[in-house]
C-alpha cells in the first residue's frame, strides 16, 4: 500500500506549486546536462575520443540545452509564481503549470539521451525539441493570457512574455536545423537564446526584484528603478543580437560599451551605502556585477577586431555572462525564492555559499581557458567544478521540493 500512496503524495508535493515543480527540474536538468558536457570534454581531451553525434557538433547542443532546457526550467517556474503577484491576478492553477513541466523535463531527458548515444539519436533529438516547444509554448501562452488579461500595464510582465516569445522562434529555428540540417538555423538559435531570451528575462528580473529584495532587507534603504534603462536595455540587447547575426563584430562595441556603463551605474545605484547587508542580498549584488564585466569583455573583443580584424579573447565574455552573470544569479535568486516558499528563513545558508563560492572560482576559469594554450583541459576542469559547486545545493533543494513547508501552509 505504502508503495502506491507515497509516490503519489510526493508528485502531488512536488505539484503543489509552480516554482516546486520547476526548479526541481531545472536542479535535475543543471546537473544531467553538465554531467555530459563534463563527460564529453574529459573524453576529447585526455581519452582520445568523445560521444559526439556527426550531425549534432556538441559545442552548439551545449549551448541549446542550456539556453533552452536547463535555465529556462528556472525561468518558468519563477515566472509562473510571479506573473499573478505582479499583475494581482489569480494564482496558475496545476493544470497550467503541470504540461510546461512535463514538456520542458522530457525535451532535456530525450535530448540527452540521443546525446549519449542511446536508441535513435536522430529521432529522439526531434522528439526532444518537439516536447521542449510544446512545454515552452504552453507556459509562454499562459504567461501571455495574464498579461493581456491585465492590459499590459506591469512592463515588467511585458518585457519577460516578449523574451519567451524570442525562444519560441529559437526553438523553431533549432527544430529547422535538426529536420532539415541547416547550419544557419541553429547558429541564429543560439544567438537568440542568449541576447534574445536569457539576457533579457534576467535583467528583467534584476530590474524588479533587486531594488525590492534590498528594500525588504534594509529598511532604509531608498528603491531605484528607472524604466528608461528597461527600454534602453532593449534597443541595446537587440542590437547586438541583429550585429551578431551578421557577424557585425567590429560595431558590437557601439551598443556593448553602453549596455556595461549602464548596467554598471544601475550597480552603483542599487548598492546600499550604509550598514549591514545580508549575504543573501549580497551575492545578488556580486551576480549582477558579471553583467557589466562581460560586457567590458564584448567591447574590448570588438574594437581590437576592429583594429586588427584579430578575434581575440574566443568565448571568455560569452562565458563571463552564462557562468558569472546567469549562474551566479541562478544561485542566488532560487536559493532565496526556495527558502522563502518552503517557510524556512531568508538567509542564504552555507550550501548555497559554497555553490555560489565556486562559480566565481568557475567563471574565472572559464574565461582564463580562452586565453591558455591547452583551452580543452580548462573548459573541462571548469565544467567539473560546475559539478562541484551544484551538487550539495541541488541535493538541498530537492529535498525541500519533495517535502512539505516547515511552516504548514499550502504551496
């Protein structure tokens, strides 16, 4: 009997809540895809061979799945929690939230499964993508209908819905390339992914809950959100993305000087000038920092190409902003969204610490193996420090996902 009721009660647990659902997924995906990528850059580094598919090079599926699998994961379950609260609209209900999960979990399971050679790599690649759309565009649907239900008045909500409208057309583009084999198709996936989707729906984020969450741990503390920079970031963002799709490298530093003035003076402004600030607001200070710095590194890569038609610095600011700026936060905003959610207190606990601790560790490792001869035997010492840093705190935050909150309330 115990058999049947206690799966049973844990999925219903686990269901309780948008954000239950899909951060525990998203912890699974974090560890799954870099397990593989780990595994893939060990192997061509010091074992002479890999598991790479012919048709699918494994740079661009490691940069799809974490684009398009693991981060976003995170992005709907926090986006599905928050979307009503910012709108003051009714809560999503398991019948919204529950298909996006099942949609975006199965996309990565299939996806990686081909990746690691199993069955038909090909067939089960497309039927990946196919459940990762479908998960997608159920949660981008309803995250829409609540946004036109309110008018469209929390630019906040607006910003985030136009971004998963971005990855809607990445996805479609991703699929392009993998039924009809165009190159042409993932590369602008992959680049709308980032500048199109994640950039944007995290500093959205940023933009709203920075200025909160300092404000509600320091009483004193004087709330700045100027709007013109939400807009600003915009023209900025897409810029880049158009520049980038046509290999306009020389003028990227036109719009990606200003995107790290301006992210960097948002920094300055947000930082609280007396007493003592809570490490759980902290690191969300210290995330937001890699924005500006990779940013700084996008420039500095642009006019020296510029100068001398010479590509310097390979993919150390692409890094500097998945690993410091994404990661970074990703720690620091689900660790506080978790331990608020589940009853527990806001502070941000010493697994969460450590995690957060060996990023920055990864982050420079990451960026310095662009610049060393053996670029191989870094990115694979920096993927297994990714390991090191998720594991304890996906092990502590599943577990709170799988059980109820200490404080007895629902959700």
């Amino acid at each position: 009997m115990n058999t049947v009721t206690l799966p049973a009660s844990t999925l219903r647990i686990i269901a309780a809540a948008p954000h239950r659902l899909m951060f525990f997924i998203g912890a699974t995906n974090v560890l799954l895809a870099m397990l593989w990528w780990a595994w893939w850059l060990i192997s061509a580094r010091w074992l002479g061979g890999s598991s790479a598919l012919p048709s699918a090079p494994p740079g661009w599926m490691h940069a799809i799945v974490m684009q398009y699998q693991v981060l976003p994961a995170f992005m709907f379950g926090f986006l599905l929690t928050v979307f009503p609260r910012w709108m003051a609209l009714p809560s999503l209900r398991r019948e919204h939230y529950v298909p996006v999960g099942i949609g975006m979990f199965g996309g990565q399971l299939l996806t990686l499964a081909a990746l690691a050679g199993f069955g038909n790599p090909g067939l089960l690649l497309k039927a990946g993508a196919v459940l990762n759309t479908a998960g997608w565009l159920i949660g981008t649907v309803w995250l829409v209908r609540l946004v036109v239900q309110e008018g469209g008045r929390t630019w906040h909500s607006v910003s985030c819905a136009f971004a998963l409208c971005f990855g809607l057309l990445g996805l479609a583009l991703y699929s392009v390339f993998l039924f009809l084999s165009e190159p042409r198709a993932v590369f602008a996936a992959i680049k709308l992914g980032t500048f199109g989707v994640l950039l944007p729906i995290y500093f959205t984020v940023c933009h709203r809950m920075i200025p909160f969450f300092a404000s509600a741990a320091l009483p004193t503390y004087r709330v700045v959100r100027p709007m013109w920079t939400l807009a600003l970031f915009w023209v900025l963002t897409l810029t880049h993305l158009w520049l980038e799709l046509r290999h306009g490298y020389a003028w990227l530093w036109v719009v990606d000087a200003p995107m790290a003035a301006m992210t960097a003076w948002l920094l300055w402004r947000w930082l609280p000038r007396r007493g003592h600030v809570p490490p759980l607001l902290l690191v969300l200070f210290a995330g937001f920092a890699w924005l500006s710095i990779a940013f700084v590194l996008y420039s500095i890569q642009s006019v020296q190409f510029a100068l001398s038609s010479q590509f310097i610095l390979g993919r150390a600011p692409a890094h500097a902003l998945f690993i410091g700026f994404f990661a970074s936060l990703l720690v620091a905003m689900v660790t506080r969204v978790t331990q608020g959610h589940s009853g527990r207190p806001l502070v941000l606990g010493k697994v969460a610490a450590f995690a957060f601790v060996v990023i920055q560790a990864v982050t420079i490792t990451r960026v310095v193996a662009e610049l060393v001869p053996d670029s191989l035997a870094g990115q694979a010492i920096a993927a297994v420090g990714w390991l090191v840093a998720f594991v304890p705190w996906v092990l502590r935050s599943t577990w709170i996902y799988l059980t109820p909150r200490v404080d007895g309330n629902n959700g």
